[in-house]
C-alpha cells in the first residue's frame, strides 16, 4: 500500500512537472518577426493582442510599421512583412497584389462581419414612426422629428468630404431621391458623434452613420439604444447580411459591404513557424471588446502604454481562453 501511494505521488509529480514545463516552452525563442498594423488606430487592439501573445511563445517581434492597406500587403507578398491583423475582407480585395495568392494567405476572421457600415437611428423613433429603411424618411412626420434646426430636412451625422463613406451617402441620397427629405452633416465625425451622443442623453431622435469596430456602438448600443435600417432594395449592389444585432430586419440591406477583419500573413512565414501559425489562427474577438477598447481611446487612452495596459486587462477576464490559444500553439510543435 505503502509503495502503491509512492507511486501515484511519483506519477503525479511527473505530470504536474510536465504540465508546467508546456506551460513554459517557447517554441519561437530566436526567431525574430516582422508584423505591419493599419494606420487607422480602432485596429491598434488585434495588433498588440496578436504581438503579445507571440511573444509569449517566445518570439521577439519588431514594433510593427504602420503601412497603407496596399503597401501592406505588397510587403506581405515581398515577405518584408511576415504579418498583419487589419486585414478587411472581400473590402480589400481589390487592394491585393496580382500574386497575392502564391505567396500570403488570408487566415480565419478575427471578426466574423466585424466591418459593419449603415445608418442607426435611435430606437424610440424606430418603433413610434415603424422605421424601417431610408424610404421611411420622406414621410412628413419623421423628418419632423429629426429635422434639427428646422429647414424642413431630417439632419444625418455622416461623413466628412473627401471619406470613401461620404461618396456612398452621396449616391444613396441621389440613388433613392432623398435630398429634400435628408441633410448630411459632412462637419468634423468625431465633433458631430459627440453631438449626437448629447442630443440622445437628452431625450432627442438620433440619426447617423456609423462603422464597426468603433467606440459609437459602445456608447450607443444596437438593439438597446440605437437601430441598424435598410436602404431601399432598388440600386442596391451591396447585398444582404444576416444576423446582424440591432437590426431592424433579418437579413439587412445595410448599403455597405460588409467585411470579416482578418490576419494576413505570408506563406514561408506560417510554414517556418507552425506555433504562430497556429496562434494567428485560432486568434478571435467578440466585437463588443474591441468597441469597447475604441471608446477608451477616443476618451484619452490611446497611447502604445494605454493599449498595452488593455491588453492586459483583456487577457485577464479571458484567461482560460487566451491559455487555449498559447497550448494549441505548442502543441503544433510537439
């Protein structure tokens, strides 16, 4: 008996010991990698999550360069750029390098329809006036409860001049004939949110364009405060999404492409290093933390020590899964 419990104890040691040294093993101690991030900061997030954790298998990685989204993926092609987390899909697609496909591939989404773009209109005004598209924005009544500064037009919060969404607010207004029933704000976005968020507070209609991730649908959240309406289904190229939250129909005619946010990363790269290949791709993020990781930027806490500090107050509510991620990594090289 005596022996029997020497022995479970031996084993036991055994295993504990082995746990912990998978728990310790770097399978990229002394390779080096070369990561790219967008040049937009609401992508900053997946940067630093993915580098820390690849760090944490042991490999050094370089301060990542901020590069275009077409230069990045040359680079990536080139192999000057092993990596990067901000790719947007099929968005993107038209930005791809002729032999893309030889040398980079495109790993599974971070986001799955993480790239949402459309028009929220606060959800009091949805249910009183049954607002469902655009076209609800010709009836008298609605643009009466959203018209501002009283010229007879419902006032949007859009885009700046000179934004890619601005020219497609521009064609819908042409496409769907709404510029005597709406008036696009094209005044600073950052400025013209603020001022929508205070006008919600408030008590008054809501009424904007907005694109995900992004720290607005943090503050006003699809399904509780705010709703995503159609655009008319005539002249509608973008197609239909399904089970988008928040929306006031399923599927939703949002009239934007809506995209995954994916890693692209080079081919000799992930084969040279199956550890990271296996960390990138399994790598995923609810949309909800990225949000709400935008929103703190957009108050103030936005420099590389802030977005490190939540980086590790994410991994930290999300331990179990983040340690999931790093054992599957080792385990790929085992």
């Amino acid at each position: 008996m005596k022996f029997l419990k020497l022995t479970l104890a031996a084993i036991c040691a055994v295993l504990i010991a082995s746990t912990a040294m998978a728990m310790e093993m770097k399978p990229g101690e002394g390779v080096t990698l070369k990561p790219a991030r967008a040049t937009w900061n609401t992508g900053f997030f997946q940067e630093a999550l993915a580098r820390r954790g690849l760090e944490e298998l042991g490999y050094e990685v370089k301060k990542p360069k901020d590069l275009t989204n077409p230069i990045a993926y040359n680079a990536i092609v080139m192999g000057d750029i092993d990596y990067w987390c901000n790719g947007n899909f099929p968005l993107h697609n038209p930005q791809l390098p002729k032999n893309f496909d030889k040398k980079a591939t495109i790993l599974s989404p971070i986001i799955k329809a993480g790239g949402m773009q459309g028009y929220l209109v606060s959800k009091k005004e949805v249910e009183k006036f049954g607002i469902k598209s655009l076209d609800d924005f010709k009836r008298p009544e609605v643009v009466k409860a959203f018209d501002q500064n009283g010229d007879g037009k419902a006032d949007l919060t859009a885009c700046p001049a000179g934004w890619g969404c601005e020219k497609v607010i521009s064609s819908h207004m042409k496409m769907y004939n709404l510029s005597d029933y709406i008036k696009p704000s094209k005044a600073a976005y950052e400025a013209g949110m603020a001022s929508a968020l205070g006008a919600y507070k408030s008590g008054k209609p809501v009424f904007f364009y907005t694109w995900t991730p992004n720290w607005t649908v943090y503050k006003l959240k699809p399904g509780k405060d705010v709703m995503w309406i159609n655009v008319p289904a005539e002249g509608d190229e973008t197609g239909e999404v399904s089970g988008i939250e928040g929306a006031v129909s399923d599927p939703l005619r949002p009239g934007f492409v809506v995209y995954d946010i994916a890693v692209v990363a080079n081919k000799k790269f992930l084969a040279a290093n199956p550890a990271a290949a296996t960390f990138l791709e399994n790598f995923t993020l609810p949309l909800a933390d990225v949000s709400e990781q935008n929103t703190r930027m957009n108050e103030g806490e936005k420099s590389d020590k802030d977005i490190a500090k939540h980086v590790d107050e994410w991994i930290t509510k999300n331990q179990d899964t983040w340690n999931g991620w790093l054992d599957a990594a080792r385990k790929a090289v085992q």
